[in-house]
C-alpha cells in the first residue's frame, strides 16, 4: 500500500495508477485544509463502514489499489450498518483527520466528488443508492 506523500499537495511519491493522483489532485484542488491523502484515506474508510459490504467491495474495487484498499467495511454482512446520523459520521471523519466538524464536511465533498469524477458512473449510483438519507448531499455525483 503506498502512503508516502511530500509537500504541502500530498502528491504522491510513487504510485501504478494515474488515478491516484487525480484523485488527491482534485481534493488539493478543494482546498479543504488538510493533507489530500489522509482526508481521502478518513472518507474513504468511514463511507465503507456505512455501506453494505457489496456495495463496499464495488466501490473498493473501482478505485486504484492503494486507494481501494482504505475503503472500510471489513467484514461481510449485505445490509448497512445501522443508521447513521449526519454529525456521527462527519465526527468519525473528523477523528481519523484530527480536524473539526466543517472541515470534515468539506473533506468529504471533496473527495466524493474527486471519486465521482473518477470512477464508472455505475459505481456512484450504486453507492448514492444504499447511503443512508443524511449522508446523501454529502456524496458526490
């Protein structure tokens, strides 16, 4: 898994798939106020953990490997979590970026649009479809 990010951007060092770094272009782009990968990273795994395993692994695997791999939701079960409030998941994106609430926000826009813009269309439908209702603006597509 490649993790090694320089500079203020978060560009990455090394990576096989252009993706990637358009990814962490377009969240740098965003300007959210924190490292691209870390905020990619802390979306990515809290998304993953309120999704249906499926619609997880979909998404997981849509995305480069490196990126692919931080998708949460670890364990198999066809059904979301639980439902999830707006502030518990911005508060677990929060926690894993040590930033606060609205900067949680902006993170997670950014990088589901940066997502939406990369993967197939198909995968955002899906993912949009199963999101439970107060996370819906919060993704991108």
């Amino acid at each position: 898994m490649i993790r090694a990010v320089t500079g203020s951007t978060g560009r990455m060092d090394s990576h096989p798939d252009t993706r990637s770094q358009d990814i962490i272009d377009r969240v740098a782009a965003a300007g959210v106020g924190l490292p691209p990968w870390q905020a990619v990273c802390a979306v990515l795994e809290t998304l993953g953990e309120v999704l249906p395993y499926g619609t997880a692994a979909y998404l997981a695997s849509s995305l480069p490997d490196e990126m692919g791999a931080e998708v949460g939701r670890h364990f198999p079960a066809d059904s979301a979590v639980s439902q999830i409030d707006r502030t518990e998941f911005l508060a677990a994106v929060a926690r894993r970026c040590d930033c606060g609430l609205d900067a949680a926000e902006r993170a997670t826009r950014a990088v589901t649009e940066a997502i939406a813009a990369t993967v197939p269309f198909a995968v955002m439908v899906n993912v949009e479809h199963v999101t439970p209702e107060p996370l819906l603006d919060l993704i991108g597509g």
